[in-house]
C-alpha cells in the first residue's frame, strides 16, 4: 500500500462538480499551475490533473476528476464521484441558477455518493461582487445545514483556493482513524489508484 | 496553424502534409497537379463529382486518405456529405431559423461562444464575425431539432467547419452529420443519457482488448476505461483538442468513410505509444492518454497506421451485441418494474 509509515502521505480522488461555466477548470488551473485564462476553453467529457499538498506534516495527493458541467453531460457523473474522497461543487456567485443546480449535486452525493465523501461548496467568480446574485449568507447557512465546507472563491484572483483544498485536506487527514490505517477512510482505501478495486474489503460505496 | 478560413490563397496555404512531399520538402509542381487531379473530379462547383464517384469510388477514397487540398475542402466536404444536397433542398430555411426563431439554449450558446478554440484567430475577437456565425448556426440548429437542442462539443464541431465554409453551409453539414444524411446518424452523441457516446465507448473498449490484449489487461488493471480519455474523439471527432493539422484530414475522411476512422485512429494512437503506455501507473496514465507525444500527431504517420487497423466487420458485430445487452437490460428494468408494482 501506497501510504508511507505513519500514514504521512496519502492519496485522494477529489472530484469537481457544478454547472457549466461556473469557473471548474479555472479553479483546478489555479489550484495545480497557479494559473488563469479569461477564456478556458470548455470542457468535454472529462479532465484529469494531480498535485500534492502538504498540510502540517502530512501530505495528501490530489487525484482530480474536472467534469463537464452542463446537464446533459450528468449520466458521466457518477463514474468519476463514486469512491471520491472528496467532492467540489461550485456555483457561481453571479449566477442563482447554478447556485440551485449545486445543490442538487450536493443532494445527489448525499443519496449515492460514498458515505465518508467530504464536500466542499465553492462560490466561485468572487471577485464579481457587483454582479452577486447569491449572498454569501445564504450559502453558508446551506452548507451549515449540510455538513459541507464552504468558501467563497476566485480563481482569477487566487483567492480561496488552495485554502479550500488545504481544508479539504485536514479534513481528510482528521477524518483518518489513527492507529487504524485499513479502516473506512476513503482517503487510504485507494492508495496506488483513484478508483476503489473491486478486491477492496472495505468499500464503504 | 495554417488554416486559411476562406480558401483563399490555394497553394500557399494548403495544409501542411497536403503541400509537402514525402519528406515534408514543399514541392509545388506536385501540389500543383493533384490540385488539377482534383478539379477535374469534382467538376465546376461540383458539378462532375457524383459521376465520379459512382465511376471510380477506390480512386476517391484514395485520394481523400491523402488529404484533400486545402483550397478545395469546403467544397469537397459539403459534396460529400451530403450536405449540399440539403441546401439546395431547403432554400430559405437556415435564414427562418436564425431570424425568426428564438432557442431555449441561447444563454447557454452564448455562455461557450467564447470558449470554443479561444486560441484561434478566427474565433478570438469577442462578438467578431467568427463569433456570431459560430452563435448563429449553433442557435440555428437548437432550434431545428428542439429535441437535441444544444450540448458542448457541438461548437467544436461547428468551428471546424466554419473555417472552411459559410454560416449556412455550415448548418446543413451538421445536420448531415446529426441527421444522418450518408452515414448513420450521429445525434445520439447528444441526446439525453448520452446514447451513441456509451455504445462507441463499449465498441472501443472491446476493439482495444482484442487488438492490444497486453495493453487492454494493464488498462484493467489500472481501472482506466475509454470513458476517461476517449469520450471527447467521438463527442466532437478529434476535433477538440487535437492539432489542426491532424484533425482536418481525419474529417476529411470522417466524412467519406464515416465514425470507422474514429475507431482507427484511436487505436493507432494507442498502438503508437503501445511500449509506453503499458509501464505508466493510473496517475501517469490518464494524463499521457490526454497528451500524446508530438510525433504521433503527425498525420502522414499515423494516418496510414490508422488504415491498417481493420474493424468494420467488428464493430458490426459489437454494434448487435451491445443492443442486445442493451435490450436486456432494458427488458429486466421493465420487469423488475412491473414487480414492484
């Protein structure tokens, strides 16, 4: 198994979620080439990055799954959340109709997602504050609601991001039974690949 | 890129293996002559080329494997798409559509304009012309088949061929394309559930079992399935992130030949990094699925490579086996259905 002796280093398959041109790829741009382009070409199907974060003494590798986001593209979902350690959702600030389409998506990880899956809410686009259409209120009494982790974030402005996957992966690490490296954390159960293996004895999906 | 939207400016600015000879040395008296060849089949504005083809179809798909000359590519790809005909059979049609009619998708068309081939010329000025025909025929067709409406990928599509061709033109080769006016209908890359897009994902995954056993094993293994690096090929047929170059004579035999060369050269491009694939573990994997190396797009490479691979009568087969399976399914669904009520 991949993770090293004290479970110092560990993988995560995190996937992103969320309408279309809500700023998904911008936020993984960001987060892995600290990068932004005004026009992010959209994507099809879906996108494939990893990068490693270190927290406190730990560190966590990233496997993230970018998706397409607009509606018709939801039945190639599921492939890339089931088994995700953690999920992004993201709206857009500016936008109350993609504000709405993420909370189905967080419903849909509550009735089919992993059970250990940890969810974080992403209001993108944050530097667009003239244009608000979704108060930060609002949002962070749902994610309150729902035991979600919620920030408000900008991938042109690097605001917020790597801190939300710096949460991300506390949250991980915490969630980690010590002393106990083959319990139900999904963030061990899938060390050496971002999918569970079917031989796997504690699939918690 | 070299890609000329107008088709002006033949031999100067033909596409990149058409102008070059073997050794990619430009040799403008052979250009020149298969330019000749070329309009001496298809006539004046297409006028000799069904007769052709019925006369002598091995010489076209020939000719057309090795690329159709720059300057004539529009022409040819509405000739033999089929789309032509479509034109002349609804004059008026494509105008009542971007005029008069309104799309529930146009905020959502909008939303991608800019984010289709943002790094091209032509598309790159916000609200240029390349911008409103690509919004106009997307538009257009979202609302001739309200069904289908619009879905990404479609832009990619329609930018493809608004390099080659005019806003119209453009509209009535993508609905012979969606519609199916040569080959079969591609529409259900789109429709809901994703239809066609599941059933060449399976078609592809079998068809890399059995020609690359190896490779198709270490996939398993890795639990990498088609679905992850492959769904994009077929959703906007390699014309999304893929060089010009390349993805301008895949179409141009995409559209004489039809979905078989998709099939083709995605194995080539498998068989092609073959020896290195096989040594990458998943985090290494998906991503050099995403980013072949700059040889393999060579398309006077792995074209012909491509060509070599056989799957017609396969994918026939896996096309009966895949509805069964689906009919199945279907059947026990509907079944099980029943039982609970």
């Amino acid at each position: 198994m991949a993770s090293t002796a004290g479970g110092k280093s560990s993988n995560a398959k995190l996937v992103l979620l969320g309408d279309a041109g809500t700023g998904k790829s911008s936020i993984v741009l960001r987060f892995v080439k600290n990068q932004f382009i005004d026009f992010q070409e959209s994507t099809i199907g879906a996108a494939f990055f990893s990068q490693t974060l270190t927290v406190d003494d730990a560190s966590v590798k990233f496997d993230i799954w970018d998706t397409a986001g607009q509606e018709r593209y939801h039945s190639l979902a599921p492939m890339y959340y089931r088994g995700a350690a953690a999920a992004i959702v993201a709206y857009d600030i500016t936008n109350q109709a993609s504000f709405d389409r993420a909370k189905k998506w967080v419903q849909e990880l509550q009735a089919h997602g992993s059970s250990g899956t940890v969810v974080a809410l992403a209001g993108n686009k944050a530097d667009l504050i003239d244009s608000r259409k979704v108060s930060a209120e609002e949002a962070r009494r749902y994610a309150q609601d729902n035991g979600l982790l919620f920030m408000e974030t900008s991938a042109k402005l690097a605001t917020n991001v790597s801190e939300m996957f710096s949460q991300i992966a506390k949250r991980l690490i915490e969630a980690q039974p010590a002393g106990n490296p083959s319990g139900t954390s999904l963030l061990l159960q899938t060390p050496s690949s971002t999918m569970p293996r079917p031989s796997s004895c504690c699939s918690s999906s | 890129m070299n890609i000329d939207e107008t088709g002006i400016g033949c031999v100067k600015n033909s596409s990149s293996s058409a102008s070059s000879g073997r050794n990619g040395i430009y040799l403008p008296g052979i250009e020149e002559r298969r330019i000749r060849k070329w309009r001496k089949m298809i006539g004046v504005g297409g006028s000799d080329w069904k007769h052709y083809v019925r006369r002598k179809p091995l010489v076209v798909k020939r000719r057309i494997r090795k690329g159709i000359p720059d300057c004539l590519r529009g022409l040819v790809w509405q000739l033999i798409s089929g789309s032509r005909d479509l034109l002349l059979m609804n004059p008026g049609v494509y105008e009542q559509l971007v005029i008069y009619e309104t799309s529930a998708s146009e905020l959502d068309i909008i939303r991608d304009i800019s984010r289709t081939f943002p790094t091209h010329v032509f598309f790159q000025q916000r609200h240029g012309p390349g911008q409103r025909s690509l919004y106009n025929v997307l538009k257009a067709y979202s609302v001739y088949d309200r069904d289908v409406g619009y879905v990404q990928g479609m832009g990619f599509l329609a930018g493809l061929l608004l390099l080659y061709m005019s806003e119209e033109d453009a509209f009535w080769l993508l609905v012979a394309l969606l519609k199916g006016a040569v080959h079969s209908p591609m529409e259900g890359l789109y429709q809901v559930g994703l239809p066609l897009v599941q059933k060449y994902l399976s078609q592809f995954e079998q068809l890399v079992k059995e020609k690359f056993p190896k490779l198709g094993e270490h996939f398993s293994e890795e639990m990498v399935n088609p679905s992850m690096y492959a769904s994009q090929w077929f959703i906007t047929v390699f014309s999304y992130s893929f060089p010009f170059p390349l993805a301008l004579r895949i179409w141009d035999v995409f559209l004489y030949e039809g979905v078989k060369v998709v099939f083709q050269v995605g194995l080539a491009l498998l068989g092609y990094c073959h020896d290195e694939l096989i040594k990458l573990p998943f985090e290494k994997l998906v991503p050099a699925l995403k980013n072949f190396p700059e040889d393999a797009m060579n398309p006077d490479v792995l074209l012909p490579m491509a060509f070599s691979i056989k799957v017609s009568r396969r994918l026939l087969e896996l096309e009966e086996e895949h509805k069964k399976r689906n009919q199945g399914m279907l059947q026990q669904s509907t079944s099980s259905a029943k039982q609970k009520r």
